[in-house]
C-alpha cells in the first residue's frame, strides 16, 4: 500500500490515538511480525491484569495461578490474532475487500494499541505509587481496581473504533461496508465459540451458597456438556428439537451436575447427585442413609462462613462408591429427617451440600425440588476457573485466587 512522507514521518504510537488511517498505512510499509505478535500477547495479558488488580497485586502476581492465566492470555491473544484475521479475511472477501491475512493481523494487533498503552501507563503510575508509600505516600485505596477497570473499558472501546478505521483504509471500505464487515468477523468468530458452549463446555457461576463448601457464591464454573449426552436444554433457549436424550451416558453418584428444575425448566439448579434410579434415599437425624445403609461422615470441626460470619459443623461423606466431599450442617432443621423417597426409574436424587440452604429433591416438585428428569442434566461440573468476593461489606469484589483451577469433586 502506498504512503506519502508525510504519513511515513508520523510515529505510529502517536497517530494511532486520532489518526488510525496514517498509521495503518505506515506500519503496512514498516511490517513487524515479531511486533504485531507482542502487540497481540501484551493485549490479552494486560486485559487480564486488569481484572485482578487490587491493593495486594504483588502477592497476586506472585500466584502461580495468575501468572499462568497472563502467559496463557498471551497464548490465546496470539492464537486469535490469527483466526480473527482469517474472520476478518472471509467478511472481507464477501463485501469485495482486497486486504490480505497479513495486512488484516496489523489491523487487529495494531488497533488495539490504545489498550495496550493506556493500560501499561495506569499500571506503571499505580508501580510507582506502591514503590513510594514507604515514604509515607498514601496507598493506593479501594477505589482503584474500579477505576483500572473503568479506564480499560475506554480504552477497549477507543481500540474497536481505531480498529474499524484501520479496516476501513486496507480494505478500501465506506461506513457501512466497515461495519457490515466487522459485524460479519464477529458472527464468523463467535460460531466456533458458540458451538463450544452448546455442545463441550458451558460456563456457569453460583447465584446461592446452596453448595458450600464445595462452590460458593462468586465462583464461576464450567460444566462439560458431553458427559451424559444432549438433551433439549443443552441447546441455547432449550428448542424441543430433541425428545429425550441422545448419546446417553448414566450420571454417577456423586457428581456435582447442573440441571434444569422439574417446576420451571428455565431455571439452572447445580447440586450433588447421590441417588439413582430405584435406589431408596432418606435422611435421619442429618445423615444420608442410601438403601437403608448410612453413608459414613466424619466430623471436621466448625466452619465460619467467611460471607455472613454463620458457624455450622463441617462433615466429610463418603458415598458407597468411595467419593468423598464436604458438607456443612447448620443443627436441627425439618430437612434432616425424610421419609424414605424410592427414586423412579429415569429420574435422580440430588441434594445441596449446604445441607440446611438448599432447594433439592428433599422437597416436593411443586416446592421446586424432586427427583431430577435426566432429561434435564445439563451436565457436570468440573472446574472452577474464576472467583471473586463481592459481599457487600466490602466496597470492591476481591479475587479469590487461591479457589481459581479448583476441580469441583
């Protein structure tokens, strides 16, 4: 593409903030490769900073966790420089654009400049400002992980405008041509993420303690989709394009799944499964009893729920199978003591961990509990990649790091 000396003599790093179109043209006649993949890593890594920072981020970083979500978000950041092109490349080629795979790569690593930048000036003058308290510099307060947040949302909606400019000049596009194409990649990129979430992995968070100690309210989780075949409400908005379930695989007992409630299928329920088909379930004086055999429990002292200040007694069950979990039990409650529910063939028991909070099949259908349909499994709760405190008592959400990577058993 060609440029005039006055568009050569402009720093890119300067142009980019209010003329996006001089510098796509100078980068394009200056190629990096070896720049437009840093570019590309540092966006994903720094977006990623962003989101975990708080009055503690030296500790944070010296989490092995974090710091493998950064290189990884670097991986992924590079990973979709590369697909994203190729979205980009196909958009184009259908509104008659002419821009190739590499020139459609400095689009996108070069457009996100603004973040980039914006962010590693914030960090730097927070760096600065946690070197100099020792000095009796005030520490940086509560308010700044909100206002790191903040400033990276400008800064990533500054990087989608840069972004459209600079796809408007190399593939020679009007407004609405650059928008259609730009609406186009996304829909091209998403479906792959799309199809992922249907049928692989869903992500889910707890709205409830429910299943304390094992998923507590701020946790997000991915559920695999695979485990026990689909169903309707595997599918986005549950379409009765499927009767039953197809590629069925039977759940085991002790699995955390989520699964749609009998009462009102559009709510998403997560509990423990302890109960199969023909099996007799019953709870005496708080102790699971499976086909008139306890299931054995040992005790592990007091758990203060660190959320609402709650003391309750922390038990170790051991199902017949060999798993073993954690439950809590806050003393006598009419949940503790059932009648014996012979679960009907088809259907599953599950119950919530947090043994007195919790809606689960102790409780009649029309209650929102009951055996569980396998038709309605969504699936199994696997791992717990995120999770944030956000009580009200505290003015900012803090990252749990120490909870990130969990397998949930």
């Amino acid at each position: 593409m060609a440029t005039s000396d006055a568009e050569r003599q402009v720093s890119p790093w300067l142009s980019v903030w209010q003329k996006p179109r001089v510098t796509i043209a100078w980068v394009l006649s200056h190629y990096s490769t070896i720049q437009i993949l840093i570019l590309a890593g540092s966006h994903l890594s720094l977006t990623v900073v962003a989101y975990i920072v708080e009055d503690r981020l030296a500790a944070a970083l010296d989490d092995w966790r974090v710091l493998a979500a950064i290189v990884g978000a670097a991986a992924i950041g590079v990973a979709f420089l590369y697909v994203g092109a190729l979205c980009f490349k196909w958009s184009g080629r259908l509104l008659r654009g002419t821009a190739s795979a590499a020139e459609l790569r400095a689009v996108l690593a070069w457009g996100n400049v603004p973040t980039v930048i914006g962010l590693s000036v914030c960090f730097a003058i927070l760096a600065v400002w946690w070197l100099v308290a020792g000095a009796g510099v005030p520490r940086p307060g509560q308010a700044i992980p909100g206002l790191v947040q903040a400033a990276a949302a400008i800064f990533g909606l500054w990087s989608v405008v840069t972004i459209l400019l600079m796809l408007s000049r190399v593939q020679n596009f009007g407004f609405w041509r650059t928008i259609a194409s730009y609406a186009l990649a996304l829909m091209i990129l998403l479906l792959p993420l799309l199809l992922i979430r249907t049928f692989v992995f869903e992500p889910f968070n707890a709205p409830s303690g429910s299943m304390a100690p094992t998923i507590i309210v701020g946790d997000y989780f991915f559920v695999s989709k695979y485990r026990y075949g689909y169903s309707r409400y595997s599918l986005p908005f549950a379409p009765p394009l499927i009767s039953g379930r197809i590629m069925g695989n039977a759940p085991e007992r002790g699995d955390v799944v989520v699964y749609r409630q009998p009462k009102d299928p559009t709510i998403d329920f997560v509990k423990r499964l302890v109960g199969l088909p023909g099996d007799r379930v019953q709870l005496v004086g708080g102790v699971l009893q499976i086909n008139g055999q306890p299931v054995a429990r040992e005790s592990l002292g007091d758990h203060v729920d660190g959320e609402s200040g709650v003391r309750r007694k922390l038990w170790r069950e051991t199902l017949p199978n060999g798993l073993s979990y954690q439950v809590l039990d806050a003393g006598d409650s009419y949940l503790d003591n059932t009648e014996v529910y012979v679960v009907p063939e088809g259907r599953y028991f599950v119950l919530g961990d947090n043994r007195n909070n919790s809606v689960d099949s102790r409780m009649s259908e029309r209650e929102g509990g009951g055996a569980i349909p396998f038709e309605n499994l969504v699936g199994r709760a696997e791992v717990i990649f995120f999770s944030r405190d956000s009580t009200p008592l505290k003015k900012t959400p803090a990252i749990r790091l120490e909870r990130m990577g969990t397998a949930i058993r």
